[in-house]
C-alpha cells in the first residue's frame, strides 16, 4: 500500500467529519431561509408534502455534495503543502 496514502488516511477523516458539520450548518440555515419550517422534513414525515421532502432532499445533496468536495480538495491541498506530495501519488 502506498505510504502517502496510509500517512494522509487520518487528516481525510478529520476533513470529512469537519466539511459534515460544515454541510449541516449551512444546510439548516439555506433551509431556515428557504423552507416552509424550521426543520427539513424526513422523506417519513406523514405532515410534509412530496414537494417539501424532495425540496430539502435536493438542497441538502447540492450543499452536502459541493462542501464534500470542497473539503476533500482543500485537505489534499492542505497535504501537498505540508508534505510536498498529493495524497493519491
């Protein structure tokens, strides 16, 4: 297995577990702007309507998805400056 792989694996779970709490906080206050309450509805949430369980679905992806990759980028960029080699060499 590749070291710089193994060396990087730990700042990856620090990354991911911080762009987490990133994507919630940004996601709860996109739909507290955006949403007809205050909390997104479960895709189970027998008051929601289909539009207000796919809305949120839809908002919380795009925000999730676009943080999760941001994150990812700025912790092997974060890596390469630090080690000077990117973590999938």
């Amino acid at each position: 297995m590749n070291v710089n792989k193994v060396l990087y694996k730990p700042v990856g779970m620090l990354v991911g577990v911080l762009g987490g709490v990133l994507a919630t906080t940004a996601f709860n206050k996109v739909w507290g702007a955006v949403g007809p309450g205050d909390e997104a509805p479960d895709a189970t949430d027998s008051k929601a309507t289909w539009s207000q369980v796919l809305l949120a679905a839809t908002i919380q992806g795009a925000i999730f998805g676009a943080v999760k990759a941001a994150v990812d980028r700025a912790g092997a960029t974060g890596y390469r400056k630090v080690t000077g080699e990117w973590p999938d060499d």
